[in-house]
C-alpha cells in the first residue's frame, strides 16, 4: 500500500518496506563501500516516487531541469531495484567494478549515481535527445552534487512543472490541499507567480 513520506521537507510516495539490515549489508558487499548519507535515506524511505527537479548544468555553459523522479529501493526484486540495478550495470563492459550505484531514474534513460570511487559524489548520465528537439544531442556524465543530501537540497520544482501542474491537476479538496503542500515544499515563489492562474482555477480556496 502506497504512503507519504516527508523527508528533508520533500514529498515521496513509496510503497516499498524499510530495507532490512541485511538488505543493506548485502547490497554494500555489493558495490564493496559503505553506504554514506544515503543509508539514513534509506532507513526513512526505500524509495519511491517524488516530483522534483535539479538544474543540470552542462558542459557547453547551457542548463536544464531534470527529474529523476523514480528512485530505486534496496530490497530482492528486478527493475527499479538494487542490487538488481547494480549487476544490471556492470554487464555493461566500462561501468566501474565497484563503488557506483545507481539510485534513481528519469522517465527516459538518464540515471542518477552515488559515485565512491575516490570521495564521494553524486552524478547524472544525461541521455542525449533526438535532433528534431533543437536541444543537446551529446551524452553527458555531469557532478551534480557533493553528496546525497547535497543533491536533496537542490530538488525544486521548476516553474515549468508548477505552472503544468496548476493548468491540469483535477479539483477536490485534498488535491488542492495535496498541491500547496507539494509546490509549498519545492518552488517558494509559486504563490506569486502564479495567483492569477491558481485563482482562476481554484476560486475558493486561498494558496
């Protein structure tokens, strides 16, 4: 059964159990390091659904929000699990024999990973996008934060999102309610704005 969990003030839904002390053992043979901040994560949330999104900065100085939105629990399962997804790495022949985890998705093919090779870091593969976009074409391996909880303090929802979210979510009282605690919680200027929309939308109730 699917729950909420709140965690550094960012919205998750999750239906997976906590991970077992043995789950965590058996996945840091695994990857053959310790688990650092992302094993407090873990005893919170084995992970989930959460709708954030971090500003990737790429190499040629341009910039763009992306979700990894599906993070990967650590428990016996197949995709979008571990050490499932770790051993499903590593079949690829240059991915590291040890200390990087992979630990979220996009809703495409780019992915998240814990890297403890030499420190500690977290980065994204960024799948390229077709030329018919316009935008970037190249794959990128790109340090977005220093570690996990550096990379939570980045999440926001972008205005894109929010303003999508506003123009489309179905009316009730608990998703509006559900709705300002979620924008609340990642993009602190929503309420500004986005009055007017918010308000055409939802006369009667006050974001």
């Amino acid at each position: 059964m699917s729950q909420t969990v709140i965690y550094r003030n960012l919205i998750i839904e999750t239906d997976t159990p906590l991970p077992t002390g043995e789950n965590i053992e058996h996945l840091e043979a695994a990857l053959g390091r310790q688990l650092p901040d992302y094993k407090n994560f873990l005893s919170h949330c084995n992970g989930g659904d959460m709708d954030y999104q971090i500003n990737v900065r790429f190499p040629n100085g341009s910039s763009e929000f992306i979700g990894f939105s599906s993070l990967y629990s650590v428990c016996e399962g197949e995709w979008e699990t571990n050490p499932y997804e770790l051993h499903q790495a590593r079949a690829q022949s240059e991915f590291p024999s040890a200390g990087v985890l992979p630990i979220a998705i996009d809703g495409g093919s780019s992915i998240l990973y814990l890297d403890l090779r030499d420190g500690y870091q977290v980065v994204a593969f960024v799948h390229g996008l077709p030329g018919w976009t316009g935008l970037r074409q190249e794959d990128s391996l790109i340090q977005v934060a220093s570690s996990f909880d550096d990379y939570l303090s980045k999440l926001v929802i972008c205005d894109e999102i929010a303003q999508y979210h506003i123009e489309h979510f179905e009316i009730t009282p608990e998703s509006v309610a559900n709705t300002i605690q979620w924008l609340d919680s990642g993009n602190k200027d929503w309420r500004s704005k986005f009055s007017k929309l918010w308000n055409d939308r939802v006369p009667d109730a006050k974001g």
